[in-house]
C-alpha cells in the first residue's frame, strides 16, 4: 500500500505527516563551532562535585551549583531557561560550558506512545534516542557510540560507519533532553509521566567505550543527580569478555547479552565477536558477575527464520543457559532496508518460548515497541537527512511491512 507522507513547511523546520505517526523535523539549533567548542566541560557530564568546582571557579557560592543542579535534573541545561540564576551567570555558564552537547534535528512519535529522538552531536555526527513509555515505568533507550564496528549482519546500527565514542556527557544528556521533552510534552496520562529505567541497547556496543559508558553511569547513578538505581539501568552488551568483568567489579548494573546462537559455529557468524571471545569464555563471565537476589542476566535472542530457530538451535541454546541466574527473551527480527534475514513468524516465537519454559528455563517474548516510526532494537541508524523525503519514505514503508507483519 502507497504511503501519503504531507510535507509541511513550519517556522521551525519540516513537518512530515504520515497515516498514524507523527514526524517532526526540527532545525537544528545553532551550534557555536569556536575552536574551544569541544575543550569545555559538558555540564550534563559534570558530576555534583565537579558542577560545584566549576562554579566556584567562576566565583559561584554553592546555592548556585545547587540551582543549576536542580534544573540539569529536571533536563533543563540551557542557562537561559534556568530562571532563578541571573542573566550575568546565565552567560557565564554559557562561556564556560558545553550545556547542550546535543541538538534535536528530529523527533518521531509512535501511535504507542514510544518517541524517537534523532541528535546532533557538536563533535560531528547524529545518534538516535528512544523513549519507550509503558504503564508503570518510561525507559530511555541511549546510544553509546556513532555506529559500532562488530558488524552483527542483521543490526542497522553495524552496517553504519563506526566514527567515534560518546562522551558520558553526551550519553547523559540525551536522557536529560528527553525528560525535558517529557515536561514540554507530557505523555498520555495511561503512560508513565518519568523517566524511570535506561537501557544501553541504542546505537554502538556500550562496553567498547567504557570510559564513556562508566562514566555516564556513575552520573545517572550519582545521588544528588539523576539518583537512579543500578536496578533499573541495563548495559547490553554482544559479549566482550574481559569488560564484562570489569563492569562488574566497577559498577554492577543489570547485564543483558546479545547471545542470539547457543552454538559457536552459529554465533560466530551471527555475532562476529564470537570468534574472538566464544561460548565458554562468555560463560565463565556470566557465571561470575555479581547479581543482587531476587535478579537475573538476560539473554537476548533476535529469532531469525531458518537461521537460529530451529530445534537444534533450541537445544544448543537450552544446553548453554544457566537457569538459575538467567533468562532468555526473545525477540522479534526488525526488519530494516536491505537486510538479509526474515524474522520467525511470532506463533513459531512463542512456542520456542514455552519449549525453553518446559526445560526449565525463564524465557519471554519481547513485546515490540514503536514499529511504525522504526524504532525498535536494532534499527537505528542516523542515516536520516533534514526533510529528506526520499529517506523518510523508505522508513514508512518499512513501517507498515512491519505493522502487516506484527498483525499477521
Ligand atoms: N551493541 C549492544 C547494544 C546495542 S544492540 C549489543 O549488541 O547488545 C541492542 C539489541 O538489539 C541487541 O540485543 C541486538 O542484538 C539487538 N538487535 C540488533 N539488530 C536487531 C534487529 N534488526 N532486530 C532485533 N534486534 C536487533
Ligand atoms: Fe554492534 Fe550490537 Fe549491532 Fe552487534 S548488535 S553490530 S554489537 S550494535
């Protein structure tokens, strides 16, 4: 079926229109590019302590960090928004800071609720950010690197062209700008009005950045900022080893891995990073990092047709969980342009699922989230251009063939 995509030009950039969704292209805000621009600090990647030593560096007492604390916890980070300070500080903190390390060129909002940010970083280059809101918590979704270099075959984000890390600031900061999306634009009131959970499942693999990654953490974690639990931030990660023991030893959050295979032969080719670091070396891993009572490491498993969702590929991936501190969930391949795999139909899904559950083992059927705006796992990827018809296009229609897919 033809998609009708209205292309409505606004003041503020692009209006694109679609049967059930809603894209809004929003010019990028001007970015000063001084040769400094990338040297000064990003306030969403200063810790309390460090907010406070660059405010009294600039003459600041402490009720003035603690003012600006407040609002960059709200997901306020322009000064000019910050009304209490006066004008003077408020351009100070313009000189000396990096404040917004991330322009929205892009936001997409699904018929579920789900909304897709599409960013500029300052550095160069675009990420995307996904809110997926539900009944009794809203979880931010965050990139970790500008594509990914593990080359997985069926991910979006790896056939994209890896160009750096992010920074913790930058990491941070897009769940700030998407709690201050939830003030401007509140959710409907059936959804979760905060952000409660964030997940490290967007574009790049977290722990291939680890300075970037632990440091964002310990900032969504820090008590006087965002004061998150480690119970409800996920990393995901394909499977790199040696740094899955570090995280543990450094900041124990909630562990998911991309396993998608129970055999090497078949995940080496499914997850390249395989042949590096194997089966039983992943193992010895998840056998050994910390895990709270009562918690568990996901095992995530993208089901492809004929590849990984038959029945030897059941049995060599129930031979390789660890039911008691494990647990497998599922989910739906996400189609993207030219991929070269078709995802199990969801009834095949669901009976692998009760076969995993009859051998004892935990396993779920992940619901998917945001279809019709492409935001699912998996198939980001900032290949979008500002009012590019062409590329919005392509995304509709993907759209739909999932949507015909999801009610199959
Ligand atoms: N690099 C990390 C985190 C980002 S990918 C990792 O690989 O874990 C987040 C999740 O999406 C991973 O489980 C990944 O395997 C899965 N994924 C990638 N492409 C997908 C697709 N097209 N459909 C469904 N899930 C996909
Ligand atoms: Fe990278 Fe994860 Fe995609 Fe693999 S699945 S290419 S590790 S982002």
């Amino acid at each position: 079926m033809a998609n009708l995509i209205a292309v409505k030009a606004t003041r503020t950039g692009l209006l694109l229109y679609n049967a059930g969704m809603q894209t809004e292209a929003v010019q990028p805000s001007t970015v000063a590019n001084s040769p400094d621009t990338r040297s000064r600090p990003q306030l969403p990647g200063l810790s309390t302590a460090e907010l406070v030593e660059q405010m009294q560096a600039i003459g600041q007492p402490a009720f003035r960090a603690k003012q600006v604390r407040d609002w960059v916890n709200k997901g306020v980070t322009n000064p000019v928004e910050m009304r209490n300070l006066p004008a003077a500080l408020q351009q100070e903190l313009s000189d000396h800071l990096i404040c917004s390390p991330l322009s929205l060129i892009q936001r997409q909002c699904s018929e579920d609720g789900t909304r897709k940010y599409l960013f500029k970083l300052q550095g160069g280059g675009n990420i995307e950010t996904v809110l997926i809101p539900d009944t009794s918590r809203s979880t931010v979704c965050v990139s970790s690197q500008l594509g990914c270099v593990l080359d997985c075959p069926f991910c979006h984000t790896g056939t994209q062209r890896f160009s750096g890390n992010l920074t913790a600031g930058e990491i941070v900061a897009q769940v700030l700008a998407v709690k201050n999306d939830l003030r401007r634009e509140p959710l409907s009131n059936d959804l979760h009005a905060e952000v409660t959970h964030v997940v490290y499942m967007g574009m790049g693999e977290p722990l291939a950045n680890e300075a970037g990654v632990y440091n964002s953490l310990r900032l969504l974690m820090d008590e006087q900022g965002l004061n998150l639990s480690r119970r409800r931030i996920t990393v995901s990660t394909s499977g790199l080893v040696p740094q899955i023991g570090r995280l543990g030893e450094t900041t124990p959050v909630n562990l998911a891995i991309s396993l998608h295979a129970g055999s090497d032969a078949l995940r080496d080719e499914l997850v390249p990073i395989n042949r590096k670091y194997p089966l039983a070396e992943l193992r010895m891993a998840l056998d050994t990092y910390p895990l709270p009572t009562q918690r568990h490491i996901t095992l995530e498993y993208v089901m492809l047709a004929g590849v990984n969702d038959r029945d030897e590929d059941l049995d060599a991936l129930a031979r390789f969980v660890n039911p008691e501190r494990e647990r497998v969930n599922l989910i739906h391949f996400n189609a993207w342009p030219g991929s070269p795999y078709a995802g199990s139909a969801m009834q095949h899904m669901n009976s692998f699922a009760k076969e995993l559950i009859k051998k004892g083992i935990r396993a779920t059927v992940r619901r998917s989230r945001g279809d019709d705006i492409m935001a699912a796992c998996g198939q980001l990827k900032s290949h979008l251009d500002l009012g590019d018809a062409t590329s919005a296009r392509g995304i509709a229609d993907i759209a739909n063939a999932n949507k015909h897919k999801a009610g199959e």
